[in-house]
C-alpha cells in the first residue's frame, strides 16, 4: 500500500516545482480518498457511506414533550347599576393543576353573589348565591391513560341545594396530552347526595325544615361520561370547553348535564380577560326548580405561573 500511495505523493511534488504553464497543462490529482485526506471531521456527525460522497447526518433521538405543569390563576368580576336600575353582582374563581411525572392533581373553587331590585323603592334583594369546589387526583398508568378520583361540592340555595356532593372515580384518556393542546375523554361512576332546602318568605332562607321528610336528602347512583378540549395560542390566547353527562342507574328520569367554555386573552404579561359560560340542566332538583340554569361572566385573571 505504501508503493500505492508513493506515486500519487511524487506527482505532486514534482508539480509544486513546475512553472506556472507547466501546471495548466493538466489538472491536480485528486487527494487520496483514505482515512486521512477523504472523511469529514467527526465533531460534524457524519458517516462516509459507500465511498461515493453521500454522508448521513447523525440525528440525536427526539425527546418527548414533558407532560410537567404547575398552573396557578385568580379571576375576578362585577357588575353594578344604579338609578332606576339597581342591581350588583360579583363572582370570583381560583383554579390550581400540578403534573409531576404520572401524578397530577388538581383544585378549583368559584363563587358567585348578586342582589337586585325590582324597583326604585324595592330593597336589594339576593338573586345568586352558590359556591363551588372541586379536588382531583389522577395516576397516569400509561402516558394517555389515567384512573382518577374527583370530589366536587356546591351550595345553592336557588337551586334548592344547602349543600350537593358528588363522589367521581373513573378512568380518562388523552388524545392528545401537551402543556398547550389537550384533548381527553373520561367515564366513570358517580356518587351524588343532596342536602335540600326551599327558600321561606319572607327573609328567603333556605330552610330544610319547609321540606317533608323524605325530600330533606336525596342519594344518586349515575353512569358520568365527560369530554374536554383545551388550546393554547402563543401562550397569549387560550380556549377551554367541556361537557359533563351522568344518568342515574336508579330512575331513568333522573339525569343531569353540564357545559362550559372559556376564552381568555392577555392583556400584559400575567393579566388576562376571560370570558366564560356555563349551562346546567338537572332532572334531580326538587319539582318546583327550574332544571335549566346559564352562567356568564367577563373576568380579569391573573397568572402566577
């Protein structure tokens, strides 16, 4: 091999000492595609292949996105009028979701409160009181499918509910699962029991005592199935939307549902403005409620991370 390479190294010494006519009269040899003078560094990554100058790129294995969230916000709104109109409302919200590898846990509390006049010489009245609260946990066995359990309660006096529990295990699986796009579907069992009140004139306290007795509680078993969707635009827009269905297992007439939505756009850096709405239909209050109720509301909210 040594006599292979002499030749090619001879040539080009003889060419360096050549004058200037002497070296057009016929090209440079080619170097020595050997180790030493045909393969690219190897801090560049690339694999010589075939000896024919194709080289391949050497390309580190993607990392999946980590599914890690800590998620702390507040929002807050009113409304009030005066004059022939009288009327003020406030509602407030705070919600909390923690993912860490496979656990994630979540909390959320809203209330709402309002009073109205019917006239210019009418007292405030109140014509929305309810506070809300939810706690879950969910354990990711497999990185589209966790096993849950959620806890809500809420307090509604015009729905005629001193206080409503709802006990949800079930299983959820994400279509997608990313820190700004999510998209998840979940079925389970649900556990709900009713302490009742109706309101009494003439203060309008929800009082158990206007009840007979078999209506002061009510106990359901129901199927829960439940969709959701949430999106996120260059962290400045976001939307939100869920629907919730549970039919009883006990009396098929007994069924409830649950929509909501949110849109929410940054104002500066933390502060954003949302808007959201909620429709609730329930077949499990008492006759004389209506079982359609809407909520909407226009929110500033602030971001902590």
């Amino acid at each position: 091999m040594r006599a292979h390479l002499a030749a090619p190294l001879f040539i080009a010494l003889a060419t360096t000492t050549a004058s200037a006519s002497a070296r057009a009269e016929g090209p440079e040899p080619a170097p020595p595609t050997g180790a030493a003078g045909g393969q690219d560094a190897a801090s560049k990554g690339t694999t010589d292949i075939d000896n024919a100058g194709k080289f391949a790129q050497v390309k580190k294995p993607e990392e999946e996105e980590s599914t890690d969230a800590t998620e702390l916000q507040i929002s807050a709104g009113g409304l009030m009028a005066t004059g022939n109109s009288r009327s003020g409302a406030v509602t407030g919200q705070g919600t909390f979701r923690l993912r860490r590898k496979i656990h994630e846990f979540g909390a959320a509390i809203a209330a709402n409160y309002g009073v109205a006049a019917a006239d210019k010489d009418s007292d405030l009245e109140p014509n929305v009181a309810n506070v809300q609260g939810k706690l879950r946990y969910d354990i990711f066995f497999h990185k589209r499918i966790s096993a849950f359990v959620m806890f809500t309660q809420r307090h509604d006096p015009f729905q005629g509910l001193t206080y409503r529990l709802n006990f949800d295990p079930g299983f959820a699986f994400y279509v997608l699962q990313k820190k700004d796009h999510r998209l998840w579907f979940e079925a389970g069992y649900d556990l709900q029991h009713d302490i009742r009140c109706r309101p009494s004139a003439p203060d309008d306290v929800c009082a158990t005592e206007m009840l007979l007795p078999e209506d002061e509680t009510f106990t359901n078993h129901s199927a829960r199935l439940f969709a959701g969707y949430a999106i996120t635009w260059d962290e400045k827009i976001s939307f939100s939307t869920g629907f919730e269905y549970l039919q009883s297992v006990i009396d098929a007439k007994k069924y409830r549902f649950v929509w909501d939505m949110a849109f929410q756009a940054s104002i500066i850096e933390r502060l954003s403005l949302a808007i959201t709405f909620t429709l609730r239909y329930d077949k499990t209050l008492l006759p004389e409620f209506r079982p359609l109720d809407t909520t909407t509301a226009f929110n500033l909210v602030y971001k902590f991370f």
